[in-house]
C-alpha cells in the first residue's frame, strides 16, 4: 500500500504575502497589524536596500545628481551649500519609518527619484522631502527646515505632482488643475 508523508514547507514569506494577511483575522477577530509592519521591513530588505544606489558623502551624491541631470541646480543654488546638507543630515536622522506596507510601496514605486533606466532607487524619503521643501521655500532656509519638519512628521504631505516632481531637473509641473481666465 502507498504511503504520502506531508513535508511543511518553511520558505520566507515575502512582503506581499504578509501584507495579504492582514486579511486573515486571529481568533479574536483581530487585524494582524504586525504582518503589515513586517512587509514594510521585508520590502524594505528585499526590494529598495540592494537596489539603491548610495554614497558615502551627501556632497557627493548631490554633486552627482545634478552633473547627471537628475536635480535642479537652481533649486540648490538658491541656498548655502552648508545649510543643504545640513537640512539633508538632519532630515536622515528624523526618525521617520513608513507605516505601512502600502505606504512604502507607493513612495517607491510612484515618487523616488530612479536612475534613468528605473533599475535604481536615488533618494528615499527624507531625502525627497527635503528637495521639496527646498523648491517650495525658494531660498528661504526658516521655511525650508519648517516644511521638512512637517512632511517627515506627516503632518504637511504635498499634492501627488509637487511630491513628485520638486527639485527634479526633468519634471512635471507642481500642480495637478489649471484655471483658466476667460
């Protein structure tokens, strides 16, 4: 007579699979939030951390992504070299984490800035609301610190265009209607 034997299977679950499982309720009919925040950390190590491109030196990436085309240099030039990076130091040791799977999904997949090909990522979080608070304080640098306060709190998110687009150097417009006058 045959025989089967069930072997389990105990391969790492991956970032949508735990993200999927906030839909399986305990036995208490409670939401497993945990799983969420799991995909979040799951995604961050296995999808943005061995695909972003870093540098060592913040002058240094800054210096790149303007000499490849990626920034604005007007936006930069209309500050103190020293206040920039500065603002970008301070903005890296906010203490700032995506809490939600589909949070960090969206920031990456729709508004980090990507090398030309999409194959890298260029700038996590901080570091976009940072080069938009720049663009939107024209060179005021008590504002420019103030509006990356608020976005890094969640306090102030910008609308999808101007999120997206500021600080680029081939970019969209910052905003998403027009008004026309007849």
């Amino acid at each position: 007579m045959a025989t089967t034997t069930a072997e389990r299977i105990t391969a790492a679950v991956d970032f949508h699979a735990l993200n999927a499982m906030l839909n399986l309720y305990d036995s208490e009919g409670r939401i497993p939030f945990e799983k969420d925040r799991q995909a979040v950390e799951a995604f961050m190590a296995t999808q943005v951390q061995p695909n972003a491109l870093t540098f060592p030196i913040q002058e240094d990436k800054l210096s790149w992504l303007v000499s490849e085309g990626y920034y604005d240099p007007q936006v930069l030039a209309g500050y103190d070299r020293g206040f920039v990076l500065a603002l970008f130091a301070h903005a890296r040791r906010a203490p700032f984490r995506f809490q939600t799977f589909l949070g960090a999904w969206k920031f990456y997949t729709s508004y980090a800035l990507k090398t030309f090909d999409g194959k890298h990522y260029l700038e996590d979080f901080a570091e976009r609301s940072v080069m938009v608070a720049l663009t939107l304080a024209r060179g005021d640098e008590q504002q420019a610190r103030q509006l990356t306060e608020e976005i890094l709190s969640g306090r102030f998110q910008p609308a999808t265009p101007t999120f997206l687009n500021a600080g680029k150097q081939q970019r969209g417009e910052l905003i998403s209607c027009f008004l026309a006058a007849y």
